[in-house]
C-alpha cells in the first residue's frame, strides 16, 4: 500500500495494512542526512533530500516543508539571522511599537523568497516521491505567526493592552495565511499544517476571542481547495481540545503535555484523526524499546484506534536511529 493511500485510507476509517507513521523530523532530519541546518532551511534542495531519505530509511508516510517558525515572520519584516548549523535567530522583530501595525499588510508569497522556496519544496516532494508520499505543506497559525513578528511577551501583554490593534493584525495574518495556502496546495500539497503553538498558554476565553475563528477560516480555506488540513498546537490542549476539533481540521496533533483524550472521541466527525502523542525526549530520545512500546499502545488505545504514529511533537536530533526504527516499527504492531 503507498503511504499516501494508507494515510488518506486510515483518517477515512478504510482498513490499512499498518498506521500511517507522521514523525516530525526537522533537525533529526538534517542531521540524519549530513545538512547543515542553514542549507535545510534555505535550500528546499537539501531539505527535499533530507525529507525523502528518513521517509525512506525509516518507512515515513510523510514528508513536510517545516524547518522553523520564521518564513512569514521575515516576508512581515522580522529580522533574522542564519547560524551555519543551528537554528534561525531573531535580531529585529517586525513589530516593535503596536502602532507598526498600521505598515502591515496582507503578504504576496510571490514576493518573498522563503514563501517561495515552500512552494518550491512542494513541487519537488510531488517529483521525487511520484506520488507515493503523503505531502504536507505548512502555514503559521495567526496567532503563533503575531507572536513571531511582536514577540511573544509583548504579544501576550497585548491581548490585554491593544485588542483592537491585535485583532487588526490577526486578520492581516489569517488573509495571509490564506494566500500562502492556496498555491502550496496547486503545487502538490496533500495536506496543510497549520502551527499555532503558542495557543496552549492562553486561556480557553483566549483562544475563543482571537484563535479559533482564523483557524476555522484556514481550515476551511484548506478544504475549499481540495487539500486536508492538520493542526499543531504544542503543549496542554485539554482545555482547549474540544474547540480545536471543531476546527474541523482532519488531523489534530496532540502533545504529550496535553491529558487523555477519551473524554473527546464522541466530538470527533467522520474523517478526523489525532495525531501523537510520545513525549519526544523521555520516550524516544532516552527510552528503551519497553517504553517506546507502551507509549504507542497506550494512546492508540486511548484514542480509540484513530491516532496517526508520531511523537508529539519533533523528534530530537539526539535521538538514536535505533530508537527511531522501533518506534516507527510500531506502525505495525498497533493495528488488531
């Protein structure tokens, strides 16, 4: 069975050969193929081939167009800088007065060379794999992506002090976002993240007031195109999980921060799946096959079956291949 024909036949309660196995390799990945991590990030040539050999080497159903947080934060104007072999790092944030959001303004992803270059990682994903991989495109969700162009702690401080002003920009960003989408998915994308992180420091009221409408917005931008849409918040969801879901996003990743998610199934619609939720760096880092094993199990029974394998969030670069070819030989131990 091709992995993209596993992964579209599991979120739609078709019977599979194993689970669909979705790690989310991003420094692993450079490292596992010898990239420097500036290259995997600039260079959609290192990053495809880094991609498609841990998609080979560890029977991956996926591949994705994640590196870092920053391509939209740098077209808004966040000034970044490129370390030879680590990740980007902020100089300059593109807001740094709230009165900087009157220069905002809905991004052109033609105009801008990271925006571009996801476009461009995509059309080699859909060259190379020749259709037999499941391709996931990424966005940053609004508030993640205000957070990356204020600065988080100005950005929380402001929901308090400035909620016109960030509702303003939030909607500058959801447009954005939108424009991003659409040719990511004209270009081969299967599926679109969307990577709102930093919504589980929020409260629920919070996440109610400025989050969950924009990303329903996207997701349903997503579906209008004909693509499936996948949400990653990192950290405790719980009490926001029941909003997330009505999202209506296919595939929703759970941290293994976040509790159990029994208490939700009954709100999950046809076509929806989890995601999760092993805790990257106690399990698969520094675990044993043992608790590898029991991890996986547990919150696929948890989830009632419906839970895509991966970690809850990315697999750490010190993480040994061993323990990652186990936990990706669990895809087809967890199926009756």
């Amino acid at each position: 069975m091709k992995p993209i024909d596993r992964t579209l036949g599991f979120i739609n309660g078709i019977a599979v050969d194993r689970v669909p196995f979705h790690p989310i390799l991003m420094r692993f990945a450079a490292r596992h193929a010898g990239v420097r991590y500036r290259d995997f990030c600039l260079s959609p040539a290192h990053k495809c081939m880094a991609n498609i050999r841990c998609a080979e080497d560890f029977r991956s159903d996926w591949v994705n167009t994640m590196s870092d947080p920053w391509a939209e934060a740098e077209a808004f104007g966040t000034v970044l800088s490129y370390p030879d072999d680590d990740l980007p790092k902020v100089e300059r944030h593109a807001i740094e007065e709230i009165s900087d959001i009157d220069r905002m303004a809905v991004l052109r992803p033609g105009d801008h060379r990271r925006m571009l270059a996801r476009v461009e990682e995509i059309e080699t994903y859909r060259r190379e794999s020749a259709g037999a991989l499941f391709i996931c495109g990424w966005v940053e969700g609004p508030f993640a992506a205000w957070c990356d162009i204020r600065d988080i702690n100005m950005a929380m401080t402001d929901l308090y002090e400035y909620p016109v002003e960030v509702h303003k920009a939030l909607d500058i960003i959801t447009e954005s976002a939108m424009a991003f989408i659409t040719p990511q998915v004209r270009a081969g994308a299967h599926c679109i993240g969307i990577g709102d992180s930093v919504c589980s420091l929020i409260s629920p009221e919070l996440y109610d007031e400025f989050c969950f409408e924009r990303e329903k917005i996207l997701v349903e931008h997503i579906h209008s195109l004909g693509a499936l849409a996948k949400i990653h918040i990192c950290g405790n969801i719980s009490a926001i999980l029941p909003r997330v879901i009505s999202t209506g996003a296919d595939i929703i990743d759970i941290d293994h921060r976040t509790g159990p998610v029994t208490e939700v199934l009954g709100l999950l619609q046809p076509g929806q799946v989890f995601s999760g939720k092993s805790d990257p760096v106690s399990v698969l880092q520094d675990g044993d096959t043992a608790s590898i094993r029991s991890s996986c199990r547990s919150f696929f029974d948890e989830a009632g079956g419906r839970a895509i394998l991966s970690a809850g969030c990315e697999v750490t670069p010190g993480t040994p291949v061993e323990n990652l070819r186990f936990f990706s030989g669990m895809a087809g131990e967890l199926l009756p």
